[in-house]
C-alpha cells in the first residue's frame, strides 16, 4: 500500500490486474498483460497510463481494499477513482491495449439542438445531458473533437461524430475546476451505465445558465439536477443514482459482477409485460430499504 495513492493519482487511466502466484491463470495472464503494456507504451507514448500488477499474496492488503476474491482480476481506475464494472473479456494483448484506448477516449456526445438529441437519444438507455454557457470558465474547459474509431473496440459502439475532452481533469489535485471537469470526470467512470450528452458550440451559444439533466428510460421525464453544480461527490452521486437505479434486472449476463458487490439478494420474479407490477415493486423498496441493504432486482 505504499505507492498506492501515488500510483492511482500519477495517470488519467490506471489498469490493474490482481494475480495470485498460485493460480494458474494468473500466471497464464501475466506475460500477455506485460506484453500489452509495452505495445501500447510503443504505440501510444504520451498516453497518461499505467499498467500494474499487484501480487495479491504479498500485497493482500491491496486486493482486500477492492474485496478481490478470485485471481486473476482486472480493474480500471479513472482519473484516481474506481470504475464498478470489471474487465471481463478477452486475454489478449489486442483486447487489452484497445479496453484501455477506449478508456481514454471521451465518454460524452455533442448535439446541435433539441430535436437533435430527442432523435439520437435511445429511448432504452439512460440519458443524462449538460447544457454549458458559452463564455464562462466552465465552456472553457471543454474542447470538442472527434474520436478516432481505432480508439474504441468493437463493443463500444462509439458514433465517432462528436466528442469532449477535459483539458483540466489531466491530474488530480486542481483547485479551480468547474462544472464541465466534473462532468467529464463523472462521464468516464459511468459510461458503461449511462450516455453522456452536451449542447455543441453553436447552441451552447444560446444557453443562459448551466444546467443539468437525466432523462428516465421508464416514465421517459426530464429530471433537472437543482444541487450545487461545483460539489463534486455530490454531483457524482446524483447521477450515480439515476445511473445505477436502485432496482436493476439481472440476467445471465450480469449476474456474476452483481454477486461481487457482496449484499444480499432481495428478487422479484414478475411477468415482464406487467410493468405496473414493476413499478409497485421499486415503490415499495424505495420506501422501506437503503442501497446498502441488499441488491434489489426484478
């Protein structure tokens, strides 16, 4: 643990794979994981990453921090802080240098009106959308640019039309950040969960005042962000709970990762047609259990 919050805080992306000496694909990872450090050090030299393996035997403390319990694991810390979701796809030194150029890639769009974003929103995912005032320090934080498509893999999905890119979210331990830092920051460690908006430079120019927006995949409402838009955990829990909603479904899919976050199960097994069913079960639980209770899902 010594270089630990020196290491997680020196780089934009810091890709982690806990290995155990014992486990024979932990061992079977290692020289692929080293080898796809070194291509993409070569291929991408002023990237702001670093690629660590921690020994889980000799640095249990480690592993115990992020309650890893099987080997080998891989985890991706973004600007200093943990994304929840895993790598869990394919051990080669193509997958790994592509997962990790996708993290460093921007995790928001651009759009030039409203209709605009109505059309390009998909109406079964979350939204959450940012409007920033042209003219202020905030707009000037925010670079518009488009992402290269060899920056993302296949499963990403990108557009590659539009994008943002920080320019102050380089290095933790800046004082003067604004909205649009946060945003971005916010942004990169939900993207798996959520898709991340912002009003371009032409419509920017008619915004009056910061503001921000989650559009709900269910009741299809726009719920405004009405907090203090330069408080950062707060911000960050605010879309963090319209992101990850308190009541999730599980499949196949997702099941093993839920069952690593360690709470209990709470299930409601319903008929999915009957969505009013669905919508008396969240009820419920948002009345009369917390998060950190159990997970929730349907």
């Amino acid at each position: 643990m010594q270089n630990h919050d020196q290491v997680l805080n020196s780089s934009q992306v810091v890709f982690v794979a806990f290995c155990a000496d014992w486990c024979p694909f932990s061992r079977r990872l290692k020289p692929i994981f080293e080898e796809s450090a070194r291509v993409f050090k070569r291929e991408n030299p002023n990237a702001s990453v670093v690629w660590a393996i921690v020994d889980s035997v000799r640095q249990a403390d480690v592993g115990d921090k992020y309650y890893v319990n099987k080997y080998p694991t891989m985890k991706v810390f973004v600007n200093g802080e943990l994304i929840q979701k895993e790598y869990r796809s394919t051990r080669s030194v193509e997958a790994l240098t592509s997962f990790v150029k996708y993290q460093l890639s921007t995790a928001i769009n651009e759009f030039a009106s409203q209709d605009q974003l109505t059309a390009a929103m998909d109406p079964s995912k979350r939204n959450v959308v940012a409007w920033v005032k042209r003219g202020t320090e905030d707009y000037a934080n925010l670079k518009v640019e488009s992402i290269p498509r060899s920056l993302t893999p296949e499963w990403a999905a990108a557009s590659g039309r539009g994008a943002v890119v920080p320019r102050l979210c380089q290095r933790m331990g800046i004082q003067k950040i604004g909205f649009s830092d946060w945003f971005v920051k916010v942004a990169s460690l939900l993207r798996e969960e959520c898709t991340f908006w912002v009003a371009d430079e032409a419509l920017s120019a008619t915004v009056t005042e910061n503001k921000l927006s989650y559009y709900d995949q269910d009741s299809k409402d726009e719920q405004k962000f009405t907090g203090n838009m330069r408080d950062y955990e707060f911000l960050k829990q605010w879309v963090t709970d319209k992101c990850i909603p308190l009541v999730r479904e599980v499949t196949f899919e997702n099941v093993e990762e839920l069952t690593e976050e360690g709470l209990p199960f709470l299930l409601f097994f319903r008929d999915p047609k009957q969505r009013d069913q669905d919508k008396m079960f969240t009820e419920q639980v948002c009345v009369y259990f917390t998060r950190d209770a159990f997970l929730y899902f349907v």
